[in-house]
DNA sequence: CATAAATACCTCCAGGCGGAGGCTTTTCTG
DNA sequence: CAGAAAAGCCTCCGCCTGGAGGTATTTATG
C-alpha cells in the first residue's frame, strides 16, 4: 500500500508519510512543533529543511523520511498551526456567517508568522506543477466557500442578511476579502483590519435594518 | 549618486540600476521582456537567474549588474507586465470606481503567470526583512487605496455609490476582495470571476437604486 | 581625438538548498 | 521468535544565489 492510498483512505487523513507506529506519530508531531517555532523565527525563506533538522539535531534528510518535500512539510505545519488556533478558540461562535471569518482574520493576524505561511503556500500552488499545496488549497477554499454559503443562506432566511445576492458570490468574496485584508494589514497596520471587515459585514446587512 | 537616490528622485523611478546611457536602458527591457516569457513557461521557481541570463545568451551575473538581486528583478518584471497590461487596455474607463478594478482582475487573469508572480512577490514582501518586494507593494497598496478612495468618495457624492460606508475602508476591501478572487479563480476557475465581483459591485449600488 | 569613467560582461567561488539512494536499528505482527 | 515493515539517519549530487575580481567595450568630455 502506497502513501498515497493511505491519504485518499478514510482513516488517515495526515499530509505526509502516516507513520503507523505510535513512536512515528509522535516525532512527526514533535516536527511540526520545531518547524513553526523556526518559521515564526526566521520567515519563509529561513526555514530550510536543514534549519528544521538542526533544530531537532537531526540530518535534514531524516525531515525528508516523515515528508515527501519541503512543500509538504510546509502544508503540514499550516495545518498544524490553524488546527492549534482553532483549538485555543472554540466555543465562540459570533451571530452572523460573516462574522465568523471577520474573527478568524482577527486571530490569524496575532500568530506570528501564519498568515506569511499561508501566503507563500498559496503561492506555490499557483506554481504549474506543485501538487502539495494546489490540491489542499483547492479542496480547502472548496470546503470554506461551501460551509460559508449554507451558513449565509440561514442567515438570509433569518433575515438577518441581504437576500438580494447570491449566497455562493458572497461567500467566495467574504474569503478573499478576510485573505486580502491580512496581507493589506500586515504591510500597512493603519488601515485598522477590524473596521474595515465589520465595513463589509455592513455592507451584508438586509435593507430593513438600515 | 547612489541608486537609492535616483529611486526617490522624480526623473529617473525605475528599479534597478537606472543605465543612463541609452543602450543600457534597452537591453534592460529586453531583459524584463525575456524574464517574463521564462516566468509563463517555467513559474516562479524555475525562474532562476542562470535560466533567464541562458534565454538571453549571458551569464547569470550580467543580469546582476542591472539588477540588484533577483528579487528585484522580479519586481520589476512584475512592473514591466502591468504597466504593459495598462497600455495595451488604456482609454477604458467605466462609470464607477469599483468596476474599474473589477475591469483590472479580468485582464489580470489572461495573462498567463502574472498572478501567480504577484502572489510570489506579495508573500516575498511578508519577509521579515526583503527590503525590495516589501517597499514596492506597501507604496503600491497606498497609492492604489488612495486612488480609490477618492474615486469612490466622488461617486458617492454622485449618488452612484451608497454612502454610509467610509470610502476609504471600501478602498481596502475592493482591493483585497480582487486579490484574493483571481487566486481562487485560477484554483476554481468555476466560481465566476466577473459574477462574483459584480455582486460585490451590486453591495455597493445606493439603496435608492433597489 | 585622446583618455578617463562608466558599462557590460565573464569566470570562479562560497555557502546553502532540496532530493535520491542506501544503510542500520527498532518495532510490530503472524 | 522470525521476518517484514517502519523508523531513523547519512552521504552524495546537482542546482541555486550572491558576490569578488578581472577584462574588454562603449561613452562622454576636455
């Protein structure tokens, strides 16, 4: 069984060589945690896989035994950092749809280092071939713009946003606004990335409200 | 005279060294002409400096006496390419401020690579320290939200842009919202482009259109 | 038109990178 | 407890960027 069944198979659902044995997982874990610590410290271009691997006081080739390429590694750790930041912050869920991605800008912009991440990866999947980060953020800006929409569709029928555009074009530009504004904020911090978010959430307000 | 210098001053704003004799300013363009086309063909990583100076028949270091680093020269390929893309569509203006940058996405997605470079300097700039990607696309953010802002302030007084929203927090979003849908198109090129940002458009029109 | 400066380009080198292939040790499973 | 599978790791390869130091060639100027 190839790595690849294993990742398209139900039960393992990892990026990266699964690693069956508990001791596997843990190292690969113990990886991930190493890598974002030197990203946040030394950017994109910083960390090398021979950086990574000095960290953990390994051969950089031992990095390349849990993960295809330096890409997938990558791909790897923003997971990894989003699923953290999910973590640390369940439970709250805001009114609105909209609302709900206006926060998790607000939060990606306080990690150092994850909307850079995020960047270069979405980058690298533009790239032609690079099949790491173009098949996951294709799938992931698939799954956010469907949760999205049936999430404003509610929100329309409850009134409680403007039924008078689409729910899937509201969803696709609610991502690329929250996805744009981080970079926008990140370069310019003037710009204040609360207010203009809640600026759009008023643009989504249904008529009677105004 | 430094190259610094002949950067800020008003009558010579090219990145690079400028070339002040007239053969040297030539084979600069043809250098960012050449670029470019390797950029389409090979994507951002396989445009190395030794594979551009090989289309041009030289050495990778020539390319570095016009250049500071390659970085550099990528910004300046990505100049070169929309200032190209603007002449080649000038004397196109629309009613509304905001349709001209739904005008801009469109053409920016024909030609082949440019977002995708866009996107590689963007997440460059996010560096810590890259001093060349990140002062280019914060002016370059600044200037095209100042624009904006004004355009959209004088379409508000006009009546075509509804006016309880600040303009200069709109400036942002349509900027972030264009940014952000030409990666998902070129990801999901099912999403619409132009639809999707004519809904965004249509959050725009005053509520006396509706 | 001579000549000094700027330009245009080269070769070679240092340091770093991702990745392929191969080797031993540990771990799980029948 | 055998032996297959996984883990753990290294050495070597080719490619990259950036830059030092050198040499023609072109240009401007007295």
């Amino acid at each position: 069984m190839s790595y690849l069944d294993r990742m398209t198979s139900d039960d393992a659902p990892v990026i990266g060589r699964s690693g069956s044995y508990a001791k596997g997982v843990a190292r690969r874990r113990e990886i991930l945690d190493r890598a974002i610590e030197v990203f946040t410290e030394r950017g994109a271009d910083g960390t090398s896989l021979r950086r990574i691997a000095q960290a953990l006081g390994v051969s950089h080739a031992a990095l390349l035994h849990y993960f295809d390429s330096r890409e997938q590694l990558l791909v790897a750790v923003y997971e990894h950092a989003e699923a953290r930041r999910d973590e640390e912050n369940h439970g709250h869920r805001p009114e609105r749809a909209v609302d709900v991605m206006v926060e998790a800008a607000m939060l990606n912009v306080e990690v150092p280092g994850l909307v850079q991440l995020y960047s270069t990866l979405v980058a690298a999947a533009l790239e032609a071939d690079s099949s790491a980060s173009k098949s996951f953020f294709t799938t992931r800006f698939e799954n956010v713009r469907e949760q999205l929409t049936n999430d404003l569709r509610r929100d329309q029928e409850a009134g409680l946003v403007r039924d008078d555009v689409d729910a899937k074009d509201v969803a696709a530009l609610i991502v690329a606004a929250s996805d744009g504004l981080q970079i926008q904020w990140l370069l310019e911090p003037s710009i204040g990335l609360q207010e203009t978010l809640r600026a759009f959430s008023a643009l989504l307000a249904p008529p009677a409200a105004r």
